[in-house]
C-alpha cells in the first residue's frame, strides 16, 4: 500500500492531502484530466476512499488497465451508460447513506441527467454527506474528486442551484474537519464560485490563456500567495507544455510549504475521456476490473431500510395506513357524532332574515362599515357552525362578503334534506395549512410545533388568529401543550397534501431567514443531535460571535429553531 502519493518524478505529495482542499485549473486539453486521474488512483492505491463526481460521463475507463487489455480499479460506478446501477436525480441522499455508511469508493456519472436533476441530486448528496460525517463514527477520510466544478459550485448559480451551492461551500471550507477532503477540477476557472475557490489550501495550474481565468488564479494567489512566486508562476501559465503543472501550497504541510512544477506521469488506468481525432476508431477496453455487485446490492438494500425507517413521513404514512385498516377490520371501533341541535328552525329562519336585511342596508352605513362587516362575518360564521342541526339548513361564506357586496345569494344558501351528508366549508388557505399539520398528528401537536410545521411564528398575530377562528368553527380542540383535530375538523378538511419534512421543512425555514441566522441554522442541523458552543457555531458557520451575530442567535431562539445558551442545539422538531 501506498504511503505517499507519486504525481511526479521526484515530487509526492503526503497522505494527508487526502483531508486537503485541492482547486486543479487548466483550459481544456492540457493535461488536468490526467492529473485528476493519476491522483484519483494514487489515493485508491494507498487504501484511501475516494468519490468521483462526473458530470460528462468520461471517466469510467478507471475500470480497465491503461492498454485496455488488464483490469484497472474496482470503483463501483452509479449512473451513466456504463454504469453498475441506475442513478436516479432523487437518490442524492440514499448515495450519501451509502458513501458514509459503507465507505466505498464510487464513480457517480451524472452525464444522463438534465441540468435541473444535477442540481436536485447534488443538493440532496452533499448536504447529507456534510451532515452524516459530523457523526464521530464516520469521520474517517475520504477524498471527494468534482470534475466540471463551475457546474456544482458555479459563480452565478441559476434558480434552483443555490443550495447545491451552499452545500459545495461548506464542504470545501469546514470538510476537512469532518475528514472530507475535496479535489475541485475546472477548465473555467472565471465561472467557478470565488467564495469556493479561494478556500482551497493547494493551487494546481496548468496551461491557462483566457484573461478572465487568469484573473480568477489571481484571485487565489492574492488571499495564499507570495508577490515574488505570483509572478513566476502567471507569467509561465500561457506556454506550459502539455502535462506540466505548478503545485502551490503556501505553509502546507510544512510552514514551507509547496511550489514546484513538474511534469504530471502517465496514468495507469484506460483514458476514456480522450478527444476523438478524425479517422481513428474508437478503442474500446477488453477487460474491466470486477466489483463485488452482490455486496453493493446487499449494503444498498440495508441503507434503503434504515432510511425509511428513520423518515418522519415513512412512520406517519404508515401509522396512517394502520390506523385506516383498523377501522376497516374494526367497524364497531368507529366513533359516532350525534349533532344536537341547539337553535330550532324557527330560530335559523329568523337569524337569516336578519342578517339579509342587514346586508341590504350596509352600503348606507360606510362610515361604520368595518364595525358592521365584523358584526355580520361572526353572525355569518355562527350560522355555519349549526349548518346541519336543523332539517332547513343554510351555508354562508362570510369570507368573500365586503360593505358594497352580497352578502348572501343562492350560491351561499343551500336548502337540502336533513339526511344529507353536510357539505365542506371553504377553509381559508392559512387555516387549512394547519389543519393540515393537526390531521397528520393524531395523538396532538404543540402551539410551537404547529408553528414550525407549518413555517409560521408561534408568537405572531396571523398564526394566533389562524387558532382562534379554527377553535371557534369546532375544528380543533385541546390545551396549547395538545392541540387535536375533532372530527368535525377532519370531515371538513377532506383529503389533504402532506407538509414539507426533513430538508424541505428546513429550506422552507431557510427561506425565511436572513444570512447570519441561515449560517447558524445551518451549523447546528449538521452537529444535530449534538450540541455546540456559541463560540463553535460562529466560528464554523464563518462569523464572529458578536452584536450582530448575537441578534441571529436570539432570533432563531423566538422562533424556537434552536435552543440553549451557553451550548446551543437545532430543535427537535426540524427532524
């Protein structure tokens, strides 16, 4: 085995570089896809893990010798046309389980999705795959080689890839610690997010022309490097030959630290990616390495289950689906309603002629309209209540009434026989989401828990108005600590949609938050479910505990995301 990485003759990197972040910059065809390569298997060798992200679908000739006659390495390849196993654009987290959890090394092919599907798989991959290695037990090394890097970590992400963008930045600024190394690969180095590339602790340049790529090198030398090797290095940077590459590491790994070029080996394994040339057929390998499917599959099957186990809304689908079988094996356990009227019919038909002769007058009484439209809506919203006690029943919708409307039409008022089965309110969009909330808890929520479920603030005035008007139709009861839904609530919600959960549930919030409390939401999610200092989650998260920083820490705590003082914790109810 390996004990030092051989890139050159006469020039190895340590072991350890496979914790460091490596930026490799280069235009096209002038030897850095070699360097990715001979590097990629140099770590293989030496028994280190490395996960290969390639979005051109080019590097599966790893499999095969460099003749194409031998077999080269056994790294399990997911998706692509070559692939060991399909890859789906939502299997990013699955991936993830299964690159901590098993510590294989893999080759993830990413050539058949469409950009949006990059950007969902890649999201999902690298948040989970930051979030797991902060557990002690899987914080062993590993080296995370991206290719085409301005396509994960771009200078002006699109809608859509931001967070694959944060995920990318917080990998390659506070990885390491976790022991994620990352190798970042780019032909454009102008369009590869600066914020990523300048916490890169090595510069590996190659031959580089265009002004704006250069400038982009510039960037980098100016936060690491010395005046004198600068000028060394960018002014050789547009004649290197083919293969020759600068390494530069200021202070690492000794306070000497590295700058050197040299001219980058061959590789050993088969050159897939290789520019066709006219005439010349495409050669294609004989023999690839075996990989042990049966195993991978077996692994797979293993982190699908704990998966699922471990999801919120796998356990609530299921608690549902059991609680509906019961009742269909069960039928003397249904609960029945017995409505007793409490205003007679006579009462009901008086009540209606009021409140239409007060609709009548409202657009002479403008000056006390809003007091008046109040009076009406609650008169309104009684009536609905009692909707179904009575064999003459009426239905009012006071939401779309207003001083100069009618208030009450045909289209409000339904006359039917008592046996009918009562017809839905309209339930306005706020109540309804939690309603929502309330139905896929059975046994109960807390005000808070609602709140953050439902991406409102448990203190605010809308969400305590949202409870009140729901209390008062009947649809929810219980005590802050408990809130339930009656039955009543249930029938007049009717089929719903399920909330957001996991990382949804969180970008839901993240939306919300301003860049500070982001950074420190963000910190404490990954360390879930351990706890950090104030000092800890300031320093990871890249700011300074002070005012500022303070003010994002007591918001986040109003809102009841995180708890503690002194250690500080994600809550519980984001998971």
């Amino acid at each position: 085995m390996l004990k030092t990485l051989k890139i050159a003759e006469g020039f190895s990197l340590p072991l350890e570089s496979v914790t460091q972040t490596i930026a490799i910059l280069a235009k096209r065809r002038s030897g850095k896809s070699f360097l990715m390569r001979r590097l990629t298997e140099q770590l293989f060798r030496a028994g280190q893990q490395v996960v290969t992200v390639d979005p051109k679908g080019d590097q599966w000739g790893i499999r095969s010798a460099a003749d194409g006659k031998g077999p080269g390495l056994p790294i399990v390849i997911l998706g692509g046309e070559r692939g060991d196993v399909p890859l789906e654009s939502s299997g990013g987290e699955l991936v993830a389980k299964l690159v901590v959890e098993q510590q294989v090394s893999i080759l993830l092919d990413l050539s058949l999705f469409r950009k949006h599907e990059v950007a969902t798989f890649m999201t999902a991959f690298l948040e989970n795959l930051y979030r797991l290695k902060a557990r002690e037990i899987y914080r062993t090394p590993m080296m995370l080689v991206i290719d085409e890097a301005d396509a994960i970590a771009p200078q002006k992400p699109q809608k859509g890839e931001e967070r694959m963008l944060g995920a990318a930045e917080d990998i390659v600024r506070r990885g390491g610690q976790r022991g994620i190394g990352c190798t970042l690969v780019t032909q454009r180095s102008a369009v590869l997010n600066k914020n990523v590339l300048t916490q890169a602790q090595m510069l590996v340049a190659l031959r580089t022309i265009a002004p704006q790529d250069l400038a982009a090198m510039d960037a980098w030398i100016q936060v690491h490097g010395e005046p004198d090797q600068r000028k060394t290095l960018m002014e050789s940077l547009p004649s290197l030959p083919v293969g020759d590459a600068w390494f530069w590491s200021p202070g690492w790994p000794t306070t000497d630290g590295i700058f050197k070029r040299v001219h980058v080996l061959p590789i050993e394994t088969f050159d897939s990616g290789a520019t066709p040339k006219p005439g010349m057929k495409p050669v294609e390998p004989k023999h690839i390495a075996e990989v042990d499917l049966e195993a991978l599959k077996t692994d797979m099957a293993a982190t699908i289950a704990r998966a699922e186990a471990d999801d919120p809304r796998k356990l609530r689908e299921k608690i549902i689906q059991l609680e509906r079988q019961i009742k269909i094996q069960n039928p003397k356990l249904e609960t029945k309603t017995i409505e007793v009227p409490v205003i007679m019919k006579g009462e009901i038909k008086r009540l209606s002629e009021i409140a239409s002769a007060m609709n009548r007058h409202m657009a002479s009484f403008s000056s006390a309209s809003s007091a008046t439209e109040g009076i009406i809506h609650a008169l309104l919203e009684k009536l609905n209540q009692v909707k179904g006690m009575a064999g003459q029943e009426q239905s009012f919708d006071s939401s779309k009434s207003s001083p100069h409307s009618v208030l009450m039409t045909p289209q409000h008022i339904a006359m039917k026989d008592p046996e009918d089965t009562p017809k839905r309110l309209i339930i306005p969009r706020g109540e309804r989401r939690i309603l929502t909330a309330i139905a896929k808890y059975p046994a109960g929520r807390t005000k808070v828990q609602l709140a953050i479920l439902t991406g409102y603030a448990h203190n605010g005035g809308g969400f305590s108005n949202y409870l009140s008007s729901l209390r008062s139709k009947g649809f929810i009861h219980g005590p802050g600590d408990q809130i339930q839904i009656t039955e009543l609530g249930l029938s007049s919600l009717g089929p719903f949609e399920p909330l957001p959960t996991g990382l949804d549930l969180l970008e839901q919030w993240r939306r919300q938050l301003g860049r500070a409390e982001r950074a420190a939401l963000d910190t404490l999610v990954a360390a879930y479910p351990n706890s950090l200092t104030k000092e800890q989650v300031a320093e990871q998260s890249g700011y300074i505990s002070g005012g500022g920083f303070n003010n994002a820490l007591s918001r986040l705590r109003t809102l009841e995301l995180i708890h503690g003082r002194g250690e500080l914790k994600a809550s519980d109810n984001l998971f």
